[in-house]
C-alpha cells in the first residue's frame, strides 16, 4: 500500500450522513484528494502529479505569475477539475498574490500560449511525444478593478491527465504565492510531489533537468550559472517556505556534470511552525529575513515566546491534555491525525506532540495549532512510513 492511500482516509472525514455518489470510472486518488482538501476550505490544495509533472516543449516554460495563476485555477477547480464545465475565480482572489499593475489578461493568455509535453503512443502504437495546451478557454470580465471575475475550461487532453492521475502533491497556498522564482516553485512541486515517498529523490540528466524547470536553451549553459541562478536560490525559498528541505547531489562523468539528484527531507514541528510564521508574514522582508539581514523568527524564539500575547478561546484554547477520541474540541485534532498520520494511532501521535513541543504549545493556538500539529502529523508518517 503506498502514500497515495491516504486519499481515502483524507475523504472519509467526521462521521455524519453521506451524500456522495460512487466515484466515476477511472478517477484517480488525486482528484479525491482534492475534493476532500477543497470540502475543509483551507489553504492546502491538491495538484495532480500528472500536471506537477508535466514537461514544456522545448524553449517554452510559464511565467512565475502564470505558474501561481495556474495553481490557483487547480485550487478553485478542486475535485471538479476533471469534469468537462467551466471553472470561476474573482480576480481580487487572484490579485492576493500579485502586484497590482500586474494584468490578468497577460497571464491568462500566456497559459493560452504554452505547449506542454508527455509520452504517448502513436497510433501504431509506436512511442511518441504528445504536446497540448492546458486552457481550452477562458473569460474575464472587462470591468476595471478586482470586483469581476475570470472563467475558464481545461482542455480534453489535460481533463484526462487530472482524471486519471494516482499521485497527486499536497501543496499550500500561501508558500505557492511567497515564491519569488518559478524554479523554486517548480521544485517546490516536485518536492511535494515526492515528499512522502520511500525514496523522496528526483534524479534527471541535464536535459530531464531543463525540461523540468523549463529552462530556455540559451540560459545558463555554464553549470555554474545554473548552480548559482537556479539551483541556489531554488534551495533557499524552499528552505524558507516549505513544509520541507532540500538537498542536491552532482553527478559527474569525469569532469563534466551529467545528472543532478535532489532529495527533499520533511521539516520537524518547530521548523514547521516557523515555516507557517513565515508564510502569514510581509513578502516585503522575506529575501532579508531568509538571507539574515533582518531579524526573523527562530525557534528558539518561539519557545520563549509569552503566552500572554495570543487570546484564546473556545475550542482554540489549545492541544488537547487527554486522548484525542473524546469530546469535540478533540475531534479536530483527531480529523487532521486521521488525514495526514499514516495510520499511526493518534493518541500516540498526541503524546509525541507534547512531549517534542512542551512549553511552546501554550503559545500556539487558533489556525496556528492546527497548522503545527498537521506539520508534526505530516512528519510522524514521513520518518516512520505507514503504520
């Protein structure tokens, strides 16, 4: 049984009267993923593996604005992306991540514009390369301001990678919009991609790597440009915003490096929380903060953190003291251990909690908790695999 079986556990959710009809012939694990992350309407969304994976044709790649439009369409799309309708956002929803003299047609129109790339078979059943489009359509609304809306479909090729994609990256909207280098955001989608896999690695020669990446040809030819303009600054955004780390390895034949080889290692709770402090903060200050020009958030901060800053109240009054199966304060915590622990037992998973966190649960409270206690949860079941 691997990770992606977790998608039944993430749907299944609190006991109450179900509604749902049987899933339809052929949809994957992604799209049921998405569906049950987009019913609990936060910031974590699912994208299919088959879409993070995905290469551009050769001499095209997307935008850093087009990349994060794109992921908010798979957001709003949810569990409906695979359908054959039209999906709709308001433009203000996408302005949340962009500058304001930023226009949406232009993004809109360059996901018109990029072809993208996967291994198909001829109709002779020969291998070959099928390029298409992910957007079929799309409308936006002429008024001025953010007060309209944008509507678009999915093309049949991309509807049929979504529908029948068994992997799928749990990514966070926040980080996705914090990126400031469309290399760090693709890695940041493989990474998630493959963060909770037995081996978490991504290996590719130079050119798997290009195509990955969407590196124009004429850039960086020189591996020490690339190491420098990509791969560096990649690692540093990542670091600072994903609820993980990466690492790379260069392969070389003789002198001339031929591969690279990135493995992502989940982050433990206290870098987790520090990791969410960051996301909610001012982009402003992100590159002095990550680079130690300013000051920033440590955990050894958020340990001597007072507890009187953070009001409390009612079920957001803290972790759980007792067993996580009773009461409805508890119930919350249980839902999200359920989802993200692997089958471990969540009592157990509980005690860890408090014992690696101590003192620093009275200051956490409210979405702050929660967040932490799904990054702990999300890290049990990485170190350990599935109960």
């Amino acid at each position: 049984m691997d990770r992606d079986t977790v998608a039944e556990k993430v749907a299944s959710g609190p006991a109450e009267p179900s509604t749902e009809v049987e899933s339809p012939l052929g949809l994957g694990r992604a799209m049921k993923v998405a569906r049950a992350l987009q019913v609990r309407a936060g910031d974590d969304f699912a994208k299919p593996g088959s879409l993070v994976e995905v290469k551009f044709v050769k001499g095209q790649s997307l935008s850093l604005t087009a990349s994060r439009l794109l992921a908010l369409m798979i957001l709003t799309a949810g569990g409906d992306a695979w359908e054959a309708m039209p999906h709709r956002m308001r433009k203000a929803d996408i302005r949340r991540g962009h500058r304001s003299n930023e226009r949406i047609s232009d993004m809109l129109e360059e996901l018109h514009r990029t072809l993208f790339a996967v291994d198909d078979l001829s109709w002779r059943g020969r291998k070959a390369t099928k390029r298409f489009s992910l957007i079929q359509s799309s409308r936006e609304e002429a008024e001025e301001g953010e007060s309209g809306w944008i509507e678009w479909e999915f093309t049949p090729d991309a509807r049929r990678l979504i529908k029948e994609s068994e992997t799928y990256a749990v990514l966070n909207r926040q980080a996705v919009l914090g990126f400031r280098s469309s290399y760090g955001l693709r890695l940041y989608e493989l990474g998630a991609l493959r963060i909770h896999r037995r081996h978490s690695t991504w290996r590719g020669d130079m050119v798997a790597l290009r195509a990955a990446f969407g590196i124009a040809p004429e850039l960086y030819t020189d591996f020490a440009q690339l190491r420098r303009k990509v791969l560096e600054r990649a690692k540093a955004e990542i670091d600072q915003l994903a609820h993980f780390t990466v690492e790379w390895r260069e392969i070389r034949r003789g002198r001339t490096i031929t591969e690279v080889e990135f493995t992502f290692h989940p982050k433990a709770a206290p870098e987790q929380y520090v990791t969410t402090e960051e996301n909610l903060r001012h982009s402003a200050g992100r590159g002095p903060r990550r680079d130690g020009r300013v000051e920033s958030l440590t955990v050894e901060e958020v340990r001597r953190e007072p507890p009187e800053r953070v009001e409390r109240s009612g079920a957001d009054d803290g972790f759980p003291d007792g067993s996580l199966r009773y009461g409805a304060p508890a119930e919350a915590f249980a839902e999200i251990a359920r989802a993200h622990g692997g089958g471990w037992d969540i009592d157990l998973m509980a005690t860890a909690y408090r014992e690696q966190m101590g003192s620093r649960l009275n200051v956490l409270h409210g979405a702050k908790l929660r967040q932490s206690w799904t990054g702990f949860c999300q890290a049990f079941y990485a170190r350990r695999g599935r109960a």
